[in-house]
C-alpha cells in the first residue's frame, strides 16, 4: 500500500477498524463490532467510515483463513462469518454514513427500516444453516441434557421438571426457527443497529466535550411521526396473520407477521417520542423528570413489568392517530430519532 493509503489523516479509520476486528475476535464484546464504523461516521464523514470497512473486512477475512489453517478447519468454515460481518458492517455504514455517490435520498428513518429488513435476511439465512446442521442439533440437545440434570440436583419443583423434560432439542429448534421467521430475525438486528448507533453517538459527545465543543443537534423521537396511513397496513397484517394462521399457510403467515413487526416497531418508536416529548416540557420539576427517567429504565429492566411497559408504549404510539399528544407536528418526512432515540 502506498504511503498516501496510510497517511496521517487515515490514523483514526486505521484505529477504527483496528478495533472493530478486536470487538469481532473478542466473542463476548462481539455485539460492539458495529459501534466504531459509527463513531467515524457521525465523527468525522461517510469517507472515513467507508475507509475503514474497506480495511476491516480483508483484515477480517485473512485472519479467520489464518485462524482456520492453525485449528485445521476447513476454510469454508468460516465463510458464513464473513458474510455476516460484510454484511451487517455495509448494511450499517448505508444507514449512518450513505455515500452521495449513490444518491440516497432516503429519511434516516427510511433508511434504518430498510437496512433492518435487509439485515434480518441475511441473520436469518445464516441462523437457519446452522440450525439445520446436525452438530448444532446435537449441541443444543446436549446443552438441554444439562439443564435438566442441573435442575433435578438442585430439588427444583417437580412441575418445573416434568415441564423441562418434556422440552427435547428438537422441540426448541423448532420454536427458535418459528419465532426467528415470525420477526425474531428482523428485531435482532433493529436491536444491533439501533444500539450500536446509540452507542456511537455517545461516544461521539463525549470525545466533544472532552475537548470542549458541542456535537450538533440532532432530531430525536420527539419529531419522529409515522404517516396515519400505517395503522390500515397494522389492521390489515393483523387481520391476515390470523386468517393465514388459520388455513394454515405458512408462508404468507411468515410475511405478513414480519409486516406487522414493522409496523409495531415504528409505533414504538412513535410511541417512545411521546414519551420523551413529556420528559422534556419546561414546566416540569428537574427532580420529576430525573425520577421518572431513573423508574423509566427500572422498568426496562424488570421481567414481566418490561412486556406491559412495551406494550403500553407501542399502545400509546398508536393512540396518536386520533389524539394529538404532541402539540406541533413537523411538516417534513419522519426521520432517524437519536439518543434517548433512535
């Protein structure tokens, strides 16, 4: 490579993938791989972002081959690795930093929904080979055999036993692949992109403020609106999940409740900018509104107390076609909400 490739202005895309390969390699912080793509690009450019992918990934792919050559593993092995990894790392880079090359003219809004979709088949096609591979069906009936001999060691109520038994591998492959077709494939990576673009950001106010300048604002789910023809798509979908499920048609089933997921999904977020709207009046006492903040992420994290708490939200999202809750509404296309947002 030239001295130009690698020359003092490339130091923080070279930093950049340098770390997101650590974040790939090191398993359990592998979920963060995403995040330094999304400091450079809210950071600095689209360039720099796109600097370093064209960096990561052949750095990436020669040493999963590399890795595979010392374990003896075939190289195939580590193809559907790569393809996840390319995949996700361009599917967000579009979304955060699009090249104008490509002339997007997409809402960041539009573009996340889009990228989710197109990032869940991909999750979902690489999730499902290995399903079907006999050594994951043999690990997961493994894994369930020792469930079962922990809990009978530890005296666990005898219902609680007779329940897990009657669980085989089989049984949970077959209710992870339903659940991962019917939307579980299209929230994980809602999830992905949303929290690594939080996280970028995060990480992008702070590296201003510790130099003492301020990050400029940014739209947030106070202003997201999702246009008052969705709830007709939601009705519909909802409607036609039930009478799929019914005549059984599995197929159309699958696509309809990947359109409903959607749906719900941009009510949540609509939902998420009441919420965040009522948060943020100048009439209410800083106290009350750090108290309910603080109870707000209780809540998240409270099992069973988190579903009502989502699904209230998503409720009140939807209740916003017929009761304006915010009392101005901006003219222009939704766009990607942000911190405390997105």
């Amino acid at each position: 490579m030239s001295q130009e490739f690698f020359g003092k202005k490339h130091i923080p895309a070279i930093i950049g993938a340098g770390i997101c390969l650590f974040f790939v390699k090191s398993g359990i912080f592998s979920i963060f791989f995403l995040v330094p793509i999304g400091f450079l690009g809210f950071k600095y450019n689209y360039r720099m972002a796109w600097y370093a992918l064209v960096l990561a990934i052949p750095a990436n792919l020669i040493m999963s081959l590399g890795s595979a050559s010392l374990r003896s593993v075939p190289f195939t092995a580590t193809l559907w690795d790569n393809l996840y990894f390319i995949s996700m790392a361009l599917i967000f880079a579009l979304i955060i930093a699009p090249p104008p090359q490509l002339n997007i003219k997409l809402s960041g809004a539009a573009r996340f929904m889009i990228g989710s979709c197109l990032g869940a088949l991909v999750f979902t096609g690489i999730f499902y080979r290995a399903m079907i591979s006999p050594g994951f069906s043999d690990y997961v009936n493994y894994m369930m055999r020792v469930l079962v001999s922990v809990y009978q060691s530890s005296g666990s109520d005898v219902v609680q036993k007779a329940l897990l038994e009657s669980f085989t591998g089989e049984a949970v492959l077959k209710v992870v692949k339903s659940v991962l077709f019917r939307g579980g494939g299209l929230v994980s990576c809602v999830f992905l992109f949303f929290l690594s673009r939080q996280l970028s950001l995060v990480l992008v106010r702070l590296s201003f403020r510790i130099k003492g300048r301020v990050f400029p604002a940014m739209k947030t789910f106070m202003v997201f609106h999702v246009s008052p023809a969705l709830i007709w798509v939601l009705s519909l979908s909802l409607l036609l999940v039930v009478l799929s499920r019914v005549a059984r048609l599995e197929i159309p089933e699958i696509f309809l409740w990947n359109i409903l997921i959607i749906c719900i999904i941009l009510y949540f977020a609509q939902g998420l900018g009441i919420v965040q709207f009522f948060l943020s009046r100048p009439s209410m006492l800083p106290f009350l509104r750090l108290f309910l903040i603080v109870l707000f992420i209780v809540l998240i994290f409270s099992p069973v107390v988190n579903v009502i708490l989502f699904v209230g939200i998503i409720l009140l999202g939807i209740a916003e076609n017929w009761a304006p809750f915010r009392a101005s509404k901006p003219n222009g296309p939704p766009s990607t909400p942000e911190a405390g947002g997105s």
